[in-house]
C-alpha cells in the first residue's frame, strides 16, 4: 500500500493548522472523524507517530516536522506537473469554480478575452457545494474561482472584488411580505432563514445577516446549493437573502423577490490562490474584472 496525495495534502493542512477541527471544517470540508482516520492510516503506512495528539493542541512530532517540508515540495511538484503536462498536450485549461450561477453575460466575454490573449487555452467551470468556504480552492479541485465574499481569511486566498450588489430576499410566493416594494430588514429579523451549511463559516453568517441584526437568526434548513436553497423557499420552509444579480437569474414563479432595505451590499469577487502565479490566473482575474467594470 502507497501513499497518496490526498493523504499529504490531509497531513499537510493539519501540520499547518496544528488543530485537527480547524483543517477539517476550514480547509479540507470533511468531517474531523475521517480526517483522523486518513491521519492514522498514514501513520500506521510510515509506521512513525506524526503528531503529539492531547486535549489542549496537537503539535508535529520529530518525524512530522522531517515530513511537512518534503510533503509541500511533492504537492507542489505534482501540481506544477500536472499543469505542464496539459499544456504540453495541447490541453491548456482552467477550471473556474462557482456556487451560484455566475450568469451576468460574463462567461461568453470571459471566454471570449482569454481566447484573444492565451490563444490556446479553455475555461472549464466546476460547480462547488456551499459547505466548501472556499469555492473549491482549498482542496485544489478549481484554479480560480467567482465567488460571494467573505472568503476564508488566511491568507492562502487572494481576491479582487468585480461587483457590488445590494442584497434582496426570496419568499414563498405567498408569503406576507411578498406584496412589498421594499422590505426593511426588521420585517424579516424573526423569519425562519434557509442557510448555508456551517462549514461556510463567515459567509453563512453573512446570508444570514447574523451581524447586522439584535438577536440570532432562526434556521429551519439547511441548503448545500443554489437549486436547494430555492426548493426550500418555494416549500415555505424559510426565507433567504440573496444579491440582487441572483434575484434575477433565480427568478421562478414559486418565489417571491425583494430588495431589503438596511442591509450592507454583497461583494462579488474572483478568488485564487495566492501563491499561484501564472500568468493564467492574472489574464483571467483582469478579464473578469474588465468585463464587469
């Protein structure tokens, strides 16, 4: 039995952390049962102890500390071949990540610019489930990624904001406040909300406006996508704060859309990792960017 990659980037993301829950739940969205599973599997495989495990922190032991560097050069290695290989096949691409439809006339243009000036080379688009905060950057499943602001903040992600949309809400087609223009934000503080999983930490408090209201939101579901979280509302289960560009692209005769009042606006952003320095990457951010500015 061999080692795979997925068992370095799992070592990797616990040794940079030192928190088995904090790399499971932030980095890696898998549960921390079988984050310590695949741990313990690696460990019995090298037949050393990786880590010092008690109740208070985990720390590298001596044969840890020997694996973290040498583990960071073969991901980074196998990533860069990866890359070298398809653009020597003639297969030049990246994969974009999204959670919601990114709709907005952007992928024709987007396209369309990347053609122009990386003649050779094709977007591919990856739908992400919410649980992961980071669009699918943080288990290298996409190269870049649009996506909905607050990002995880630790400093593995780099970001430039492309939009500024004020937030509305989705109701049931016949609930109460479906006959408003506008609806205050107060209308709906005690209104059961559909959120995002917990895994998606900060931007799961931001769709529920968590910090912009006096007493905590009441969730009655919780949604894995876009398409779930509607199905959810045209039910009745809940309500949910949406940006304004996905009110429309979402619209469906079983939900209702309104523009909220006194809520701050959601920030649509292409997100990617900061250390990767292609010149791809930065075509596509400045394209995005062009396209929607």
């Amino acid at each position: 039995m061999e080692a795979h990659l997925r068992d370095l980037r799992y070592f990797t993301a616990v040794a940079e952390e030192l928190s088995f829950t904090k790399a499971a739940t932030e980095r890696l969205y898998i549960s921390q049962p079988a984050l310590s599973k695949q741990i313990r599997q690696l460990e019995n495989l090298l037949r050393v102890t990786l880590f010092n495990r008690d109740h208070q922190r985990v720390t590298l032991t001596p044969a840890g500390e020997a694996l973290l560097p040498r583990a960071k050069q073969l991901l980074e290695l196998w990533d860069d071949t990866r890359r070298q290989v398809g653009e020597a096949a003639g297969e030049a691409t990246l994969t974009v990540g999204f959670q919601t439809r990114i709709g907005r006339g952007l992928i024709p243009r987007v396209s369309a610019e990347m053609t122009r000036r990386l003649p050779g080379w094709r977007l591919l688009f990856r739908q992400i489930a919410w649980r992961d905060a980071t669009a699918g950057l943080g288990r290298a499943e996409v190269d870049v990624a649009v996506a909905w602001l607050p990002v995880p903040d630790g400093g593995d992600l780099a970001w430039r904001v492309v939009a500024t949309e004020d937030r509305w809400v989705a109701l049931p087609a016949g609930h109460r406040l479906a006959g408003l223009a506008e609806v205050p934000f107060a209308e709906l503080a005690a209104e059961p909300f559909i959120a995002l999983p917990a895994s998606a930490g900060a931007l799961r408090r931001f769709w529920l406006a968590a910090d912009e209201r006096e007493t905590p939101p009441t969730v009655a579901a919780e949604a894995e996508t876009a398409e779930e979280t509607f199905e959810a509302v045209a039910s009745g289960l809940g309500v949910v704060l949406l940006s304004a560009g996905n009110a429309e692209l979402y619209r469906r005769e079983d939900v209702a859309v309104r523009p909220v009042t006194g809520l701050t606006p959601a920030e649509f952003a292409v997100v990617w990792r900061a250390d990767d320095e292609r010149p791809a990457i930065r075509v596509f951010v400045d394209a995005l960017f062009r396209c929607l500015t």
